[in-house]
C-alpha cells in the first residue's frame, strides 16, 4: 500500500487514505489515524481489507462513528480504534467514549492512542484488561 502520500489542496495539506482510498485534510488527528492504520497493517499485518476507517454505529439510537474498526476473518468486529491528536490526553474521558463505541459494537480488544500514550485492553469476561501489547492478527 502507498503511505503518506500528501498534496496540497486549496491551501490544504491533504493525505492519502490507502484503506478509503480518499485524500483527507491531515489535521493532527488524521496523523495520529494514518501512523495508526500503517502500523497494523504493515507491521502487524492486520488484512487491510477487513479493516474500517470511520466506521459508522449506532450507540443508544445516536449515530456515531469509530475511527477503525478491525474485523476478524468471519466478518465479525474484533478490535476498536480511537486515535486522538497527539495533544489530547488518553483519559478516563476517552476511555468512556470508547466503551461507548464497545456497547454499540461488541469486539475482543479496543486500543486508544494518540501515539505518545497507547492503550489496548481485552474485554474477557465483561473485564477490560490492559495488554502490554497490541494483539496479533489471528
């Protein structure tokens, strides 16, 4: 896949999206999204075609939207994605915004990140336990 390509735009940085196949503005947290999505499939060789950016859900009838949402091979979600800007804490807020997302759409792990702090949790059994490491792809 061709990461990282950027153009300018009316005066805008855009980059492309290889997974939309799309140019989106690069705000900071597109950058954090982009760093995300090239490190699960280039590195830990997540099928880039079982992957979702902007993944659409609905949560208590409001329509939301997960920045990726991963899916094992029987099409089912298996991991949840949020990407904040590299300023944005990773806190107890976010961690809310994602367990939100998880009651929307049931998976095994959701990560946070905004690249200096990295969170992934297991859900096992209704518990969220922290792993040292992002899960590989089974």
């Amino acid at each position: 896949m061709e990461w990282f390509k950027v153009k300018n735009e009316d005066g805008k940085i855009r980059i492309f999206d290889p997974v939309r196949k799309i140019y989106c503005t690069l705000t900071p947290e597109e950058k954090v999204r982009q760093t995300v999505l090239h490190h699960l499939i280039e590195d830990r060789k997540y099928p880039s075609g079982l992957v979702a950016v902007e993944y659409s859900i609905k949560v208590n009838g409001l329509n939301k939207r997960c920045d990726i949402v991963v899916f094992n091979r029987c099409g089912e979600p298996f991991m949840i994605v949020e990407c904040k800007a590299e300023s944005v804490a990773i806190d107890e807020k976010v961690l809310h915004q994602i367990i939100r997302y998880y009651s929307g759409l049931r998976c095994e792990y959701f990560l946070l990140t905004n690249l200096k702090t990295t969170l992934c949790v297991k859900i096992d059994d209704g518990r969220l336990v922290p792993q040292d490491d992002i899960p590989e792809y089974l």
